[in-house]
C-alpha cells in the first residue's frame, strides 16, 4: 500500500501499532494498494480481531482524497524539514526491526538512512546518573568497535546515551540515536548533540510522527529499537529498574546478547552502588555476558561473523552459537 494511505489509516482513531501492522501485512499479501482496494473488502474479512469503528465509517464512506490531502501536506512539511518517513512495508525499512514482538509500523527519518541497512551495529546504552568509571567505560566501548567498523546505536538521554554518542562522534563512528520525536528533541539540552550527530554522518530516528506528545511509556517503547538495530546491546551501567532494562529485555526476546562491564575487572571501589547493581544482576543470572578491555576483539568477531550472516544468510552459523 502506498505511503500516504498507510499514514492515512493510522492516523484514524482506535487503529492502534498492532491493527496497522496487521493491516499492511493483509495488503501486502493480498496485492491492496489502495483505499479504494481496501473499502472493497468485507468488515469481516479484515485480520483484526475488533475493527475499530472509526475504520469502518472510513472505509464505508469514502472520503479518501480530503485524508490525503492531510496527510500530504504533512508529507510535504516534513520533507522540509529533512524528514523521510518509512513504512513497514518498504523495501528501507530494515529487516532486523521485523524480529521485534511489535515492530514499529513506520520509522521517522532524519540524516544519514544508509546506516539502517548496516547489520554491523551495537547498542550502548546505561543509567543517566552514570559513574565516572561509567563514562570510561562507555568511551572505550565506542572506541574499540569503532575500529573494528561497528555503528553506534544509543538514545541520545542524559548519562550514558550521551557518553555513547559523544565517543562516537569524537572518534568518527557512525552513530544512530533512537527518538520519541524528531522535532521535540529531548532531553532538550541535547539539540545540538542531535545536530551534530545529524552534520557528521549520523542519524535520527523514531517510531511516532513528529510532534507527538512526549511522555515516558514512549521512552521505554522505543527502547526496544534501539536492541532491534543492533547486533548485541552493551549495558554499561544501570539499576536493577534502570530503564536500560528495557533494551536487554527486548535483546533477549530478540536471542541478541547482551554485555555488561565486569565490575572486578573495571575496578569499581564500591561493587553496591546503584549505578551496578543492575549489571551485577544480568551477569548473575545469565542474562548477560561479563566483558572487560581485552574482551573486545573476540566480541567484535563473534558480532561481525552475526553481522556477515545476517547479510549472508547462507553463511554457516557458528558452532554452539552466541552461548548467553
């Protein structure tokens, strides 16, 4: 189904992430490239199980070019703005997302799209009241897979995202930040970090249309973008509830590792701050893998033959796998 009617059916009430996914499935399967194509179908016979009763007026009534129209003009508005929205059903969009439990019907675009199609990713993510020894560690982090040609996803908050992205761009890696909204940058004393990252290379990215109203549930929802983008997820730093937790819960659905710090090796004074009691716990229990300084060229093996299959899906996997 073209773009402008896909936005178009979205927009209408009660036809949620899941109904609009469903929905582009069926007209991807079925050939419906229209609205017109689609208000041909009986109610019935649509894949949801409750059809919004929005949906049905729209489709029985028919005022499909006034609804282009709107979502036009918004088209038109962000293109001006340097904004190219991808929906689920485009040959852009990046496969690795479709893994996910609900992934994002559409991707809202600003910079450097090239970098959705680099299996070649990881994930660097942790607290925002980080540690010095944190800050540290997520800078070398960046650095060494950077020279190994990995892409740095993170999502530009306060603490260790920032730490991330900051690396990244002093050490010229290409770097992705994961967004509740383009235009209403936050945390706001970000913008110019997010324009920076926007003139070296990079690029930003978000699941809602710009302007959407920013409240936290959408912070935790798009966490798990960031996972879907990344080959592995490192956890730098975070508490047991810290809100990385949603990016290593989203890897394991996903069958991606995760890494955090060894705490020993990192020579933390303390091993019962905050800031590590959550890493403490994911090494516990098995959920993640403890990494340290000279972990990082077998890592970055291990992740770059991932990556080979992933472009190469006729490549071998490797004998017993990743081994969480």
């Amino acid at each position: 189904m073209e773009l402008v009617d896909s936005i178009v059916l979205k927009g209408l009430k009660g036809v949620g992430d899941g109904s609009i996914i469903k929905l582009l499935e069926f007209n991807l399967s079925n050939g419906i490239s229209t609205l017109e194509e689609l208000a041909d179908v009986a109610v019935a016979n649509l894949p949801l199980k409750r059809v919004p009763e929005a949906l049905v007026e729209f489709l029985r009534d028919g005022d499909f070019e006034v609804a282009r129209l709107a979502v036009d003009d918004n088209l038109r508005d962000w293109a001006n703005k340097g904004i190219t929205v991808i929906s689920r059903s485009s040959p852009q969009y990046p496969s690795r997302l479709l893994d996910l439990k609900a992934p994002p019907p559409f991707l809202f675009c600003k910079g450097n799209l090239a970098l959705l199609d680099d299996p070649k990713a990881i994930a660097v993510v942790g607290t925002r009241n980080n540690t010095q020894r944190g800050k540290l560690i997520a800078t070398k982090t960046v650095e060494a897979f950077n020279s190994h040609g990995f892409v740095v996803v993170s999502g530009l908050a306060i603490g260790i995202d920032t730490i991330a992205h900051r690396a990244a761009l002093d050490c010229g890696a290409p770097t992705i930040a994961v967004l509740v909204d383009l235009l209403k940058i936050s945390p706001s004393q970000n913008k110019l970090l997010a324009q920076e990252i926007l003139e070296k290379g990079g690029l930003l990215v978000a699941e809602n249309p710009p302007g959407t109203s920013t409240i936290a549930a959408l912070f935790a929802k798009r966490d798990r973008i960031q996972s879907g983008l990344s080959t592995a997820v490192f956890a730098v730093e975070t508490s047991k509830g810290g809100g990385t937790m949603h990016a290593v819960r989203a890897a394991v659905q996903l069958s991606r590792p995760v890494f955090v710090p060894d705490p020993i090796a990192a020579r933390y004074d303390d091993l019962s701050l905050d800031a590590i009691e959550g890493t403490q716990h994911l090494i516990s229990e098995q959920i993640a893998r403890a990494y340290t300084g000279q972990s990082y060229e077998a890592i970055s093996q291990e992740l770059t033959a991932v990556a080979d299959r992933i472009e190469n899906p006729r490549i071998p996997e490797l004998q017993g796998g990743l081994g969480l």
